[in-house]
C-alpha cells in the first residue's frame, strides 16, 4: 500500500490526529492518508452510527484500533469540542457550519466563530498538541472571473465580495458565501495573532475538488465531484454554466497537502494555497467524452480560462516532500472522479 513519504514529522508517528467532519470528501481522504502514514485518528461526526462505514472501510485498508469517531452533533455548542482535543497531537479542521449563500453574512458569520473560536480555545488547554491546519476557501481570496487578468498575493482578500454581499445590490451573486468565507478566516488569523498559541497554525486554502471519493457507496458523489456526475449526465448544466473557469485540486493532493502542513517542520504562519490547475466545465466535459467515447457527453459552454496568477509554489513544494510528485492534473482527477459514478 502506498503511503505518504514523512520524515521527522512535528507529530511524531503513532500519536493522533483530529479530523473534524471525518465522513466528508475530503476529510475522509485525508482520515485514509493519516493513517496510511502511521498515524491514530480521531475523527469527528454529528452521528457515529450513520457513520459507521467508515470505520469499516479503514479498518479493512489499516487494521482494527487505529479510527475513533466521537459524535459532536452541534458543534456551536459550548464545550463541543473538549472531549475530542483530549490527548491529541494535531488538528485538522475541515468542517465548517454553514455552506449554503443566505444573504445575512452576519448572522452566518456569528455562529460560524462560536465554533471555531471554541475549538481553537479547546486546543489551547492540550498541552500535547503541536499544529493546527485550517480549511478556508479560495473564495476567501478572490472572486474567479475569466475575463480579468489578476495577481494573487499569500495574503490577498476577496474585499470585492464583503463589498458586494454588504451593498445594496440586487443581484450578488455568489458573493455572501465568499465574503462569510473571506471574514471567517481573517478574523480567525486575528485570534492567532492576539493569542500567539503554542501550536504552529496554517491555513489552506482550496478551490474546486476533483478526484477519488473514498467510499461512494455511502458517502455518495459529494460536493464538487458531484459536478463531474453532472456533466456526464447532462444534469443542472445551467448551474455548471454559471461556475467560472478557475482552479482546481485533486482529493488526494489536498489530503496529502494537510499532512504537509501538519507535520513539515518550520511550517507555521502560511497561507497555503491549494490551487493545482485551471479548469473549465468545458475541459471537464471533453475529458469525459474522451475517456467514455460511447456516451454523448452533453457540451458545455466554453467561457474562457483563468488568468489568475497564483502563489501556489509553496504549497506544491510542501506536496512534493510527501507525494515526491507534484500536483495531479485535471485529466487523472477527472478520470478519478468519474470512476466514483460510472
């Protein structure tokens, strides 16, 4: 079995890991490559019971003993997450409390804070913890359009959203979600730096995810590998068609991307960007069309392609050190994904 390439790690092989949200699509990539690379896991879920698969999967790829699930059913509640941080060596924090693109940033990004503020402070009192890696958004930092060119800095913000999602405009777009994504981690970023924590603490931020689902007989085709279904199926190309060509990375990469972070010496203080590639829905369907020339993949649109300068380097300088590779290109991830469905 293939495993992640680790070297005198922070978190020293054998001790555990958190990964809030555990039964998602990333954050079960990254349970399964935890644990590849000798890790324990605990892992976090609103009902263990229906979660029981993926203690069942992993423990058929890894052994017996290695996953823990804890329910934390509402993590907005006060002491949500004391029982979880108890006796772990690192945090990976994936889950958030709310995805969707309600209009009322504000009172989204109150509930938001209370729990992530309140793990925050949960880690502080584990006195074995060594790192911390956050999931943000590539909505925190810019807002994709095809038709400009743009130069992102590590530590550049997607103003242009706050702007809009706060104005009066009666069309917004997209822009509650990216701005409640944008002032999540910058006010999180705030608390670090008035706090200066022991652990070492990071941020990653991913755009689209494409790839392997770790187990879709239960965890279904989630989140944007669900668009890849769509394509193929010439389902909601409407929606698809609103979606602007921009970056994308693979599952396994952004899994091994948290590892990076967690366990790479010196690693304290970044943005990471987990940009691998560019993509359109366009690209997606001839890639499709190509791997299964028997079907009819429905055309999409073309709309251009990014020219967004990113500062991914470091990010696929710290994937090398654990995958010796770099990232993995849109036609394996597509590849990858489709195998999920078909």
């Amino acid at each position: 079995m293939w495993r992640p390439n680790i070297s005198n790690p922070t978190i020293p092989l054998g001790s555990t890991v958190l990964v809030t949200g555990a039964n998602g699509l990333i954050a079960a990539t990254l349970v399964d490559q935890l644990l590849s690379a000798g890790y324990y896991v605990r892992g976090t879920v609103r009902n263990a019971a229906k979660c029981s698969w993926l203690v069942s999967a992993l423990e058929n790829r890894h052994g017996p003993g290695r996953l823990e699930l804890i329910e934390v059913p509402d993590i907005c509640k006060s002491g949500a997450w004391d029982a979880a941080v108890r006796g772990i060596s690192g945090i990976a924090h994936v889950i958030g409390a709310v995805t969707n693109n309600d209009p009322d940033v504000e009172k989204h990004l109150q509930t938001e804070m209370v729990a992530h503020i309140s793990l925050l402070e949960a880690a502080q009192t584990e006195s074995k913890l060594k790192s911390f890696v956050l999931t943000s958004s590539a909505f925190a930092a810019w807002t994709p359009d095809a038709s400009r060119k743009a130069k992102l800095g590590q530590w550049d913000w997607n103003q242009r959203a706050i702007d809009l999602a706060r104005s009066d405009a009666a069309e917004k777009g997209l822009a509650p979600l990216m701005a409640l994504k944008t002032l999540i981690e910058q006010r999180i970023w705030d608390w670090v730096r008035s706090r200066n924590p022991r652990f070492t603490f990071n941020s990653i931020l991913l755009d689209t995810v494409i790839g392997r689902c770790l187990h879709t007989k239960d965890i279904g085709i989630p989140s944007t590998n669900g668009m890849v279904q769509w394509v193929y199926e010439g389902v909601n190309l409407d929606l698809i068609a609103l979606m602007q060509p921009q970056w994308f990375i693979n599952t396994r990469d952004a899994a091994l991307l948290f590892i990076a972070a967690l366990t790479t010496p010196g690693v304290d203080g970044e943005r990471l960007f987990g940009f691998g590639a560019r993509y359109s829905w366009s690209k997606v369907a001839e890639i499709l069309q190509q791997l299964y020339p028997e079907k009819n993949v429905s055309t999409v649109a073309e709309n251009g392609w990014d020219q967004t300068e990113v500062p991914n380097k470091r990010s696929e300088e710290l994937l090398r050190l654990v995958k010796l590779a770099g990232w993995t290109n849109l036609e394996e991830s597509v590849k990858e994904a489709s195998e999920c469905f078909i």
